[in-house]
C-alpha cells in the first residue's frame, strides 16, 4: 500500500518542518518515506530543470506571456506525477503540488486560470493523490517568518516569486486557502495549524497518523 500526500501552504508556513515531522514519524513507525519536491536535490533532474527555467521566465516576465510559464509547471507535476506512481515507499510527500501551480495561475491571469482546471486534475489522478494537507499559518507570520530566514542566512535570497513583495504573496496565499476549501478533487483535505510550537505540530502531525489519513 501507497500513500501520496501533498503539503501545501504559504512560503513561510511551516511546510518544511511539517515534512520532517511526518519523515520522523514514518521512521518511528518503521515506515519507507520519500519526499518528491521541485528541485534537482529532492526530485528528478529533470524537474529541477523545469523549476530552474520556470523562475527565469518569472524574472523576465515582461519578455514571456505567462501562459508559457503555466505550460511549464503544468509539464513538471507531471514528471513529479510519474515520480509518485514509480516511488517504492510506503508513505510519498509532495513538496507542494497543484495547489501552488493554480495559485499563481489565479493571481497572474484571473480571467484564463480555469481553463487550466482539467489539466491540474489530471497530475492528481495521475500521481493517484490521497491527502492534502494545508499548513495553516496567518499570512503575516509566515512572510515574518521568511524575512527572518533570509536575514538568519537560512535562505541566501527571496526567490523571484518572492521578490515581487508582500501584497502580491498575499494574494497568492488568499487564492490557495480558497482553493483548498473549494476544491473537491484533491484527495482528503487536511488543515494544520502550523503558527504554533514544535510541540503542537509533533503532535498534528502524529494525529494525521493515528486517524488513518497516512497509513
């Protein structure tokens, strides 16, 4: 038995840690994990050359319509898709997935975004997705959280996405929470408070297995 699950939430909401506490949990349970993110060092080499040309079409944004960059991503969750149906570990974590992908289709072109609906659906049925889990965090914590990163030299730098300010990673956070409330074809959907304690998140992350969600 497999179980995909996917982490989604803000750039500073507490998903990386979130990762690692369910990695911890499926070693203490004996379990196989494998976490699939969108970078050469986590993923495919291929998927890290999509990520890698996907931020510089955003940093040329004016040069590139951004349709080109929603092909691209589109095209990566795939690959990340296929990834997930070859993985030989019990429990498979997504690093983000599509609710990242359709975040920024909703806040970059509003008008066009649905037509890329049927395509995000089909990398979920694709990567045979079981959970999503949303890491809850207030906006303003988490962008506090990734300034304090990058001035603690945890990041070298905002990425491009990043550098485009906080109302627009605002609104990308808006549009995710609304699609993770109103979207019914991502697997069982999993809200975690993640602003709170390590401790609190151990012990989230130790109900998401002990109520049969991961398993």
């Amino acid at each position: 038995m497999k179980t995909v699950i996917s982490i989604e939430g803000a750039d500073g909401s507490g998903k990386s840690t979130l990762c690692r506490q369910i990695l911890a949990e499926c070693l203490r349970r004996g379990w196989t994990a494998q976490v699939i993110g969108r970078t050469d060092k986590d993923a495919l080499p291929l998927v890290g050359k999509f990520t890698t040309l996907s931020k510089e079409l955003t940093s040329e944004r004016r040069a590139y319509p951004v349709e080109a960059d929603f092909h691209l991503r589109i095209a990566r969750e795939y690959v990340r898709a296929e990834s997930c149906r070859r993985a030989d570990a019990r429990v498979v974590i997504l690093d983000r997935f599509v609710l990242s992908v359709l975040s920024r289709m909703r806040v970059d072109a509003p008008p066009g975004a649905e037509r890329y609906i049927e395509h995000l659906n089909g990398v979920v049925q694709h990567a045979d997705l079981a959970v999503t889990i949303y890491c809850k965090c207030p906006f303003e914590t988490a962008y506090q959280r990734l300034i304090a990163d990058v001035q603690r030299g945890d990041r070298s730098s905002l990425s491009p996405k990043e550098q485009r300010g906080k109302a627009y990673l605002q609104s990308l956070h808006d549009a995710m929470a609304s699609d993770f409330e109103g979207l019914t074809w991502i697997g069982t959907k999993c809200g975690i408070a993640t602003d709170s304690g390590l401790n609190e998140m151990t012990s989230h992350c130790a109900k998401l297995f002990n109520d049969g969600l991961i398993k």
